[in-house]
C-alpha cells in the first residue's frame, strides 16, 4: 500500500509492556529493556509509504545512517527505510540512536511480531536503565511525529536522556549462586529435595534459586554465576502462548543454562536432545536424569552422568559406573528425587575433581 499519508494521528501506538531487564534474559546476555507495542493503523503502512519519512527522520537524526541493520555494513537500515520497514521496528532503532547521542555505546536489538497481527515486542540494550526506559518512550513519540509531517529538533529529548544519564542506575548483578532451576513444573519439589541431600551430606545450606519461565521473561536470571543448573522440562505455563512454542521454550527455560560456570554442569531430561545440545554450547557438563529407565543411547553418550530408576531404586551412573542414591519415594514426585539425586551427586563428583 502506498498512499503518501500517514495513520490517523488519534490512532496511535500503544505501549502495553515497558521494563528493564537486568540480569541473562531470553533475548540476551546484556541488560535489555523491554516493550511490547500495539501498532493499531501503523500496522498497514511502512517507512516508504509515507513521503517524506525517511529524509525527516535522517535530518532529525543523523546518526542513523551509521546503523548496519540486518544488512551488516553501514548505512544498512537507511537503505530498509527507503525500501519500506515497518514502525517498530523504526522504534528499536530510534530509541538505540537517541542512547548514542548521550554516549552510551549500544547496538544491539531485535524487534519480533507478538501473539496476534498488530503485536509486537521490541528489546534493545541500555547502559542505564532509566535513560533506556527513557529513550523507548521517546522513539515512539519521534517515529508517530515523522510520520505525520515536519520533525521539530529532538534537542530537548537528548538533553532530557543527558540528565537522566547522570542519575544513580542500579548496580550490576554479580550474585552467585550453588544451583538454578527452570522449567514449567516440579521446581519447588526439586528444590526441597536438593537441599535435603545436600543437609544429609552435611554441607552448609547453599544458595537454590527456582526460577519461573514467567520471571525469566520479564526480567531475567536474577544472579550473575551458578555452579550447576537444573532444567526439569520445557514446557513453560505461565507465559504467553509464542513462548510455550518449543523453539522459544527450550532457550526460555535453558536460560539458566547460560549462568553455569564454565565446565559446571547442567542436569536436563533424557530425550530433551536440544536442551542437551544448547548446555554443551555453553561449555557445561551434562548430566541426564529420567524418572524411570528409559533413556536412550544418545543420552548416555553426551553425559557426564545418568540418573534413573530400577525397581523402585535411583541409580546415578557414571563412565559405566552405576551408584545407588536410595530407594525412590512415595512423598515426592519421582522426576524431582531423580534430578535432585543427579545434581547433589554431579556438585560431588565436581568438588573431587
């Protein structure tokens, strides 16, 4: 569609979302600030549809020309812009720009469409929280105006993310913990169950962080290090429904994953191959645990360990080496005694080494 006007200007942009995220998030490694947007009209038009667009907002902010975009050289998203790219992703790239004019070295972002047409959520790095929670705010504004005509200077925004920028911004995460724990269910029941070997083992209570996918999406690993992580599935429940899409499961709840140090070691289900796959990536151990004996070849040969189950009794193998870890219970689901006895004996075999 190319008409030369822009959307009702009563028709604007939403901001439905609008949070920093601080710690290892689904997005990145890096602080992200995150905003889901509902685009209304803006939705059916792109930058080259409306005359004029892109020259008001180069003028208005030059520094644009030096974005690489998906293209990878400079000078990459003018050439989007004048080939038709649509609002929020403008967004993503305004509201880095307007961190760059105070300074702050930022680049990274990424714009993705939401659960229904219209919908979508834009992340982009910080250096200071409110400076970037600022600047989203702000780069809706700047891209509504550009649509709709003249682009009046963005001095007065600069100065104002300039002030900001000299506020105190909440320190960097930098907590390390012994073990975090993702997935959709049995968080709680492993997490009991860890430490109560960890106490027959008479280690000092260690620091067990159970996870929910819901706040690692909406704000991410809250510490920096962990010695181990446990993922007891991929199968998130309480977020939206593109995150319980396996792709986007398996990296929500493998984000633990990416806090392990490295050579710790990261306990997953059997058969949860990409789960097993993306821990490795990490440079992490993998150890396997299955609530019964059903686990295959290939799971063995990428783990440092196994646990299962055999008549009624937990097993945790290594190199071939089977160890008993207790007779399984009937107070607690067998998934969480077999992935608690995996981890307490991995931190074991971990500190002989």
């Amino acid at each position: 569609m190319t008409t030369g006007t822009a959307p009702d200007p009563t028709s604007d942009i939403r901001i439905t979302t609008l949070h920093a995220t601080r710690g290892i998030n689904f997005w990145s490694r890096r602080p992200v600030i995150r905003m889901d947007l509902v685009t209304g009209a803006y939705d059916e038009i792109h930058s080259a549809d409306v005359a004029g667009f892109t020259d008001r907002l180069i003028a208005a902010l030059p520094g644009l020309r030096d974005h690489h975009c998906s293209l990878g050289s400079r000078g990459g998203f003018v050439i989007r812009l004048r080939r038709g790219t649509y609002a929020p992703h403008i967004v993503e790239h305004v509201a880095l720009e307007l961190q760059m004019m105070v300074g702050h070295e930022v680049g990274y972002g990424r714009t993705r469409g939401g659960d229904e047409r219209g919908e979508y959520t834009v992340v982009f790095e910080h250096r200071h929280e409110q400076v970037g929670m600022r600047a989203a705010a702000m780069a809706v504004d700047v891209v509504q105006r550009a649509f709709a005509g003249p682009l009046e200077s963005i001095e007065p925004l600069v100065q104002e993310l300039e002030a900001l920028s000299h506020t105190e911004d909440p320190p960097p995460i930098h907590q390390r913990v012994f073990c975090g724990i993702s997935g959709g269910s049995l968080r709680a029941e492993t997490q009991a169950e860890l430490v109560r070997r960890l106490a027959d083992r008479g280690m000092a209570e260690p620091v067990i962080v159970d996870v929910s996918s819901a706040y690692l999406l909406q704000a991410g690993l809250p510490y920096h290090r962990s010695d181990l992580a446990i993922i007891l599935d991929a199968d998130p429940v309480d977020v939206p429904a593109r995150y319980q899409e396996r792709d986007n499961a398996r990296r929500l709840v493998g984000i633990v994953a990416d806090a392990v140090r490295r050579g710790g070691t990261v306990v997953c289900p059997a058969k949860e191959w990409e789960l097993q796959d993306y821990a490795r990536e990490q440079d992490c151990r993998v150890a396997i645990f299955a609530p019964d004996d059903d686990v295959t070849r290939r799971d063995q040969r990428v783990a440092s360990a196994v646990g299962l189950v055999r008549d009624g009794e937990i097993w945790v193998e290594r190199c071939g080496d089977p160890a008993s870890a207790g007779q399984l219970r009937d107070d607690a689901p067998p998934a969480a005694q077999v992935a608690a006895a995996v981890a307490e004996y991995v931190s074991r075999v971990d500190c002989a080494d």
